[in-house]
C-alpha cells in the first residue's frame, strides 16, 4: 500500500521518478514541530465541531505529543516512502493511535493551508531570531561610537576625501540601516500574525464548520485568512522575507567592504582581533579578514534566493499549484546563512581595533576643511558661488605648492581675495569643522552622542 496521502483513486503507486522528484522531506524537515503544533490545534476544532469525542481529543493530543518527543529525540523520521512532512507525521500519528482515530484528524484540512501556516509560524519564530542577531550588531556598532566618541577621520564621498567627520557618526551610519531592517521585520510580523491560513482548505474553505480564528489564536496568530485562496495561494510573505533578510545582507556588505579596506597596508584604520581573522596556508605573514569576504560573498547567495523566489512566484494562477513547493529551499538557506553569519560579523566588529591616530591625521588631508572655508565666507556675507569660487582658489593654490590650507599665510589668503582674512583660520581645524556641524544629525560631537541615545531608544524597541 501507497504511503501517499492521496492513493483511492489510483491504480498502483507512484513512478519511483515521480516520488523522487516530487519529495520534499529532505529540506521540509524543519516544518515537522510546527505541523504537530497545527495538528493539535486543528483537532481542538474537530472537537469543538463535534468531529472528536472528548475522549479522542485527549488521545489525539497526547499522541501528537509522543510524535513530537520522538521527533526531537530523532526516534520518529520521515521514511524513504513519506512524500513530505505531512505525510511522514500521519503516518506516525496513524502508527501511534491506530487507524480509526488517527485517519479522523485530517478530515476540514488540507495540507494546502497546512503548509502555508507552517512556514508563517517557522518564519516567524526564525524572524524573531534573526532580528536578536540584527539587535547585537546594532547594540556591537554603538558600543564602539561610543567608545571612540570624539575621534574624527576622513569622510568621504565618490571614496575620496570630503569632510572631516567622527568616527562614531560613521560607524552610527551602519546601525541605521539595520534598525530599519529591524522595523521591517517587525512589521512584516504585525502583517503575517494576522493571516494564518488554516483552515482554508484546499482553497475554498471546508463544510464541517471549523472556527479558523480559533486556529489562528491557538497557533499564537492575531487573526485568520480574510480568503481562503489567497491564504492557500499567496507566498508574498515568503518573498518580502527573504527580502528583508537579502537587504540585511547588502547592509552587512557594505560595512564589510570598509572592513576589507581600512584593514589594508595603505588604510591602516584598523587591526582585525586574531580570533576573527584568518591566515594563508603558504603566506606566513597573511591576517585575512574572511568574515568580512564571506559577508561580502553571502550577500550575493541572499540576493539569489530572493530572485530565484519572485521568478518562481511570477504568473503563477490561482490557487495552489505545486510549484510552490519551490518556496522553501530559497529562504531556509536565507535564515541559515544570517543565523551563521551574523554572529561571526558581530564579533569582528566588537573586537576590531581602530587605529585613532591615523584616522585624526589623515581626517584634515585631501583638502577636506575646503567646505568650511567657503561656509565661512557665506557667515561673511560671501554669497555661496562666489564663496566657492574662493575657496577651490586657495586648494588650487595648495595644491600648485604641495601644502595643505592650513599653511597659506596672511598674505597668499588675502592675494587670493580680501575676504579671506586670518580670521579664517578658526574654521581649519578638524576639530573647528566637526564641532560646527552641530544641526540634527549633524556630526558635532554633542549630536553625536544625541545621536547615539537616541539610537539605542529605538534599539530597546526591538
Ligand atoms: N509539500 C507541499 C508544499 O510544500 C505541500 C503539499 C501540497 N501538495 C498537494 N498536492 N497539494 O507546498
């Protein structure tokens, strides 16, 4: 006999090619606790219809609960004939409680909106842990703005030099965007809670008068599926997912990249902590910084996923059709490759050792102060183009010379415009250019350090 959940009106089994393409227990594994969940909470409704005596409700559930045991414990596994997770756990409960008892429970379901409120309640409960991991990167970069609150280095922009700004600010402007990854998984939560498929059926709901909302509240959702063919049908959930974790990867990327190159013999801004950096097998002197290439490497594996997802979900019709069960592969290896990545990243950052002296002497090089000299004009009066003008006058001339801005005298300032008397000066400083950066968001030490609060505010809200 078949183990197949659908066998009655076939002739014979399946095609071993057909069982070997259509089987998907090797990767859907994962799902098996949360389809006992669901299972427990569907023979509640059975029972509630009056589908389960009291007596086989009790049965039921302490014969989900002993599968479930045997599940952890590894005593229970999905058989070379189990056509997926559904199959191989009534089978299992059907072993467990006999035929009679154990045939009842799928009776209102289908593994339809089985499968679709699995991978909500999987995704969810991985969502919270991905977001723990998100919140220690976020709370790892703060710890380190804080510490080197004051300490000002090249900003750039186009990579070349531009303005001086902190250290901090910098490093700050990688926990935004994570905290923002962090709202998004929120509200990708908030949006999925109230949308537990179960109970919807195959697609068009079912006759034996089964309460979803009561599902849906066992299962720890806020609310059912307001449609039954879009809870058994849509995967975009699956999809903006694997978004958040793909855009979680590219932020990670490009701190990453910085790492790679502020490492280098040219850069010199950091040190990379032994335990996480690596060595060559030939090149006894090599400290490679392969965390930060693998998060660089893995981003390009998260991004993947989430295409490989919206092309399979593309034009697909309504309801249910078996490409869907393409879903899982792309985002379970989404969530395993954040949940091995972002503790190693982490702790890269937390021990990376910033070399201030350097970043404080090369924060003023490159000309850097340029824009201080011009907005100083502008408090002058100057209007702005003509301040411009002045100031791409004096790096000409510093530039023509070999000298920074700093070292034009009284009289190279006042040949190139009476404007620029040596009052000027107060500006060309890092300190003088950081300090007066001082609007919101600015990069002043005291917004800085408003900054820095206010960021850990948002932090505790996750
Ligand atoms: N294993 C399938 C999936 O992951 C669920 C089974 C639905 N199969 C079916 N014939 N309706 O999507």
């Amino acid at each position: 006999e078949s183990a197949a959940l659908w066998g009655g009106r076939f002739a014979g089994g399946p095609a071993d090619a057909l069982a070997a393409l259509s089987k998907s227990t090797q990767f859907d594994w994962v799902l098996a606790p949360y389809d006992i969940a669901g299972s427990k909470a569907h023979a509640k409704v059975l029972h509630r219809a009056g589908l389960l005596t009291d007596e086989d409700l009790t049965k039921m559930l302490a014969g989900l609960d002993e599968l479930l045991a045997d599940v952890l414990s590894g005593a229970f596994v999905a058989a070379e004939a189990d056509e997926d997770v559904h199959t191989a756990l009534e089978r299992g409960l059907v072993d467990r409680l006999g035929a009679e008892l154990g045939g009842r429970l799928r009776a209102g379901r289908s593994r339809n909106d089985q499968v679709a409120t699995l991978f909500k309640s999987f995704l969810r409960d991985h969502g919270r842990i991905i977001s723990d991991l998100v919140l220690d990167q976020v709370n790892t970069l703060a710890e380190q703005a804080e510490k080197h609150l004051g300490v000002a280095m090249p900003g750039r922009t186009h990579f070349q030099h531009a303005q001086p700004v902190l250290l901090s600010h910098h490093l700050l402007a990688h926990a935004w965007p994570l905290i923002r990854d962090l709202d998004r998984l929120a509200d990708w939560d908030r949006r999925v809670a109230a949308d537990s498929p179960y109970g919807s059926g195959a697609l068009a709901g079912s006759t034996l008068g089964l309460d979803p909302q009561f599902v849906a509240v066992e299962l720890g959702f806020t609310n059912s599926s307001a449609n039954s063919i879009d809870g058994t049908a849509a995967r975009d959930f699956v999809a903006e997912f694997a978004f958040v974790c793909a855009q979680i990867g590219i932020d990670l990327s490009r701190q990453a990249e910085e790492v790679i190159i502020w490492a280098t013999k040219e850069f010199g801004f950091v040190q990379l902590d032994d335990a996480y950096s690596t060595g060559s097998s030939i090149m006894p002197q090599k400290k490679n910084p392969d965390i930060a290439e693998l998060a660089r490497g893995k981003s390009g594996r998260l991004i993947g996923n989430l295409t490989g997802l919206l092309a399979t979900l593309k034009a697909q019709p309504l309801a249910y059709n078996r490409d869907l069960q393409e879903d899982k592969e792309p985002v379970f290896d989404s969530v395993d490759t954040l949940e091995v990545l972002l503790p190693a990243f982490t702790g890269m950052i937390r021990t990376l050792r910033f070399n201030t002296e350097r970043l404080e002497e090369l924060a003023p090089q490159g000309f850097s102060l340029a824009t201080d000299i011009a907005e100083w004009l502008v408090k002058q009066k100057v209007p702005f183009r003509v301040a411009h003008e002045l100031a791409g006058a004096c790096v000409q001339e510093c530039e023509k010379r070999g000298i920074e801005l700093w070292d034009l005298s009284d009289e190279d300032l006042a040949a190139i415009s009476p404007a620029l008397t040596p009052e000027v000066r107060t500006v060309l400083s890092v300190e003088g250019s950081v300090a007066s950066r001082n609007g919101r968001g600015g990069t002043a030490t005291d917004r800085v350090t408003e900054q820095l609060a206010e960021l850990r505010t948002r932090a505790t809200e996750h």
